[in-house]
C-alpha cells in the first residue's frame, strides 16, 4: 500500500511539474508576427508536441539539489528542450528516419513540409542559444556560471556529443557493428544532452567540480540505460502506448543493443546502469527523493 501511495504522490507532483515546465517553454517562445511567423508557428507546433520534458525536469531538479534557487535556471530548460527538439524534427525528416507520427500526432515535415521542417530545426538550434544567453541579464546572475553553463550545453549538442552521436548512428546503418561503437552512438546521440541537463544544474547552482563531474557520470548511464530501454520499447511496446511507430529500428535496419545482446541480456543491463546511476545518487543525501524517483521512473518506463 505504501508502495502505491508513493507511486501515487510522485506521479501527482510529476504531472504538476510537467505543466509547470511547458508554461516555462510557452513564455521563452517567440511571439508569431512579421513576415516569417510561418516559421515560429512551426517551431512551436514542434515544441509544444508534448513528451516527457525529461531534460529541463532533470535540469531543474538537480539545480535544487545543490541549493539552486530562484528563475535563473529557466533560460536554459526552454534551450535543453528546444535542442532536443530541433533533432527529433530532423531525425523524423525523410532522408533521416522518415517517420510521419511523434507523440501521437503528425510530425513537422508532414504538416508543414520538409524545407519548412528542416528551417524549423534550424531556428529551434539558433533561438535555444538566444534564450539561454538571456540567463546573463537576469537578476543575481553570475556571468562566470552562466557562461560555463553555455560551453557545456554548446559542447553536449555538438559534434563532440549528440551531433557526432548522430553521424555515427546515421553511417551504421544497415551494418554490423561492434558493441564498442554502440556504445559510443548511445553515449553521444542519447546521453549528452541528459549529461549536458544535470551538469547544467549544477554548475548554476554554484555546486564543485567533483560534483558536477559526478552528475555526468550518473547522467550518463541514465542515458545509456534510457536508450537501451527505447530500444526495448520499440520491440514489445505498442504505437498506442509510445505515440509513434514501433519495429522503426528494424524497418530502418538499425543496430540496437536488443539486436546486439538480445532482449534480456539488453533488460539486465537497463537494470545494472540504473542501479549504479542510483547509487551514486544515493551518496549526496538528498531530503527529496524526487529525483531518485523520477530517474528511476524514466529508465523502467512503459512508453
């Protein structure tokens, strides 16, 4: 009983964040007019899709962990997840994976064209580092954090990180490679952003090296074990429960770690990686176990 309580309260405070969150995004979106506002409706068709806003909500969260306080964390949740969204529009596009439905509805290149699709992206990249450079010109900022913030979120969604992720991800398919390589597609296509979410967090929060060191480490195998579990998912879920195709990794002739270890071996590791990542958590002592709770949820979701 206890167990559904806290199931209960946590999915509770999860809805409640999550509102919270896209009321951030809304606010951050600019405001359709002139000549180009095609453009920003497209943008904000993207955005406002829907998902989990599982980057700015692990940004926001260990921001508190490590005593952040106050809006100045807000301009780079809106960046993470206009990043993120950005690569999923030009992952759906037809010459990448050419999917017509994301978070049961149709995705940007079929309602407003490929050429619009890809500008879409284009402008969510360019106005993600516009908003997050607004976090200089608010009150009790610290210029040295907000500009260590931005190399790391430069760095993460680049060729060093989720771009260069990408590239490999793109040049393997259809191939045999090795779990190596896996590793590394995994590490930079899905992990970087997460890593670059938590690091952010922290470095905001005025939180040591040591520390946000170690919120890449756990950031990164929440990352992998992520991935692993959408590779899981795109095999035993269903398109009502994941909102968008599934058997799309085969259909694109993708190497995933279900293909590569099988679908327990790839379940054993979601639970390895999610133990570690937990408890190296589990050693900052935090008074909320909203965090513990949330990674945790995300690694072992449904959909």
């Amino acid at each position: 009983m206890n167990c559904e309580k806290n199931d209960s309260l946590f999915g509770k405070r999860l809805d409640e964040k999550t509102v919270q969150i896209e009321e951030i995004l809304k606010s951050y979106l600019p405001e359709k007019s002139g000549y180009q506002q095609d453009i920003m409706e497209a943008m904000e068709y993207s955005l406002m899709a829907g998902g989990k806003r599982l980057r700015p909500m692990l940004m926001q969260e260990t921001y508190r962990l490590f005593g952040g306080e106050g809006n100045l964390i807000e301009p780079f949740m809106a960046a993470i997840e206009m990043i993120h969204t950005y690569s999923l529009v030009h992952d759906d596009l037809p010459a990448m994976d050419n999917d017509e439905y994301r978070r049961g509805r149709e995705t940007t290149h079929i309602v407003y064209g490929e050429a619009m699709a890809i500008l879409a992206g284009d402008a969510l990249l360019n106005y993600a580092f516009e908003t997050a450079c607004r976090a200089f010109d608010m009150e009790g900022a610290d210029g040295r954090l907000v500009g260590k913030a931005l190399k790391i979120l430069s760095g993460k969604a680049g060729i060093y990180g989720m771009v260069g992720g990408q590239v490999v991800d793109v040049e393997s398919e259809g191939q045999q490679i090795t779990g190596e390589k896996l590793d590394f597609i995994y590490r930079l296509k899905t992990g970087a952003l997460i890593e670059s979410s938590m690091m952010i967090g922290a470095v905001l929060s005025g939180a040591s090296q040591d520390q946000i060191q170690a919120m890449e480490s756990i950031a990164g195998k929440v990352g992998m074990a992520f991935q692993i579990q959408d590779d899981i998912l795109d095999v035993e879920g269903s398109r009502e429960e994941l909102g968008k195709p599934v058997h799309s990794d085969e259909k694109n002739k993708k190497f995933t770690y279900v293909t590569w270890k099988g679908l327990e071996d790839a379940k054993k590791e979601v639970e390895r990686l999610s133990m570690e990542a937990m408890e190296e958590l589990r050693a900052f002592h935090s008074k909320d176990p909203y965090l513990e709770m949330l990674l945790e949820s995300l690694i072992h979701r449904k959909k």
